[in-house]
C-alpha cells in the first residue's frame, strides 16, 4: 500500500524445513528468534541481536521462554 503495508491473519507458525537464514541483518534474526520460540526452529546468526539487543535472549528467558543453543546454528 502507499502509507505502509496490510497483513491478512490468520497464519499459522509452524517449524520450516531447514534453517532460518537471516542475512546478516539482526532485525530478521531478531523476528526469526521470537518465531523460532514458538516453533523450534533453528535460526542463523547467534550472535546478530547483540546489536541492538545485547539482552534479548536473557529477557526471553527470564519470561519463561526455553531457549536452547539448538535454536541458533551458524551458516
């Protein structure tokens, strides 16, 4: 859309085939960490949130979220 972009609901999380990649970008490795928790999925680039979020994974642990180094696999 001009001003911005629609959604349309409704989706389903569910756990993809392979790894995430997330392109070196640690706004797309930070989503895919969120997704990933609800899904198990393994996400690219463990270390990418440290540049804007150097507490991410600390805070979603300490809000109950089971994070486990499985989660994250380097390309």
């Amino acid at each position: 859309m001009q001003d911005g972009i629609e959604v349309v609901g409704g989706q389903q999380i569910k756990s993809p085939g392979n790894i995430v990649s997330t392109f070196g970008d640690h706004r797309l490795q930070m989503t895919a960490v969120i997704l990933a928790c609800a899904c198990s999925a393994k996400v690219s680039g463990p270390n990418l949130h440290k540049v804007a979020d150097e507490d991410l994974l600390l805070r979603l642990i300490e809000y109950g979220i089971n994070i486990e180094e499985k989660l994250f696999k380097s390309k």
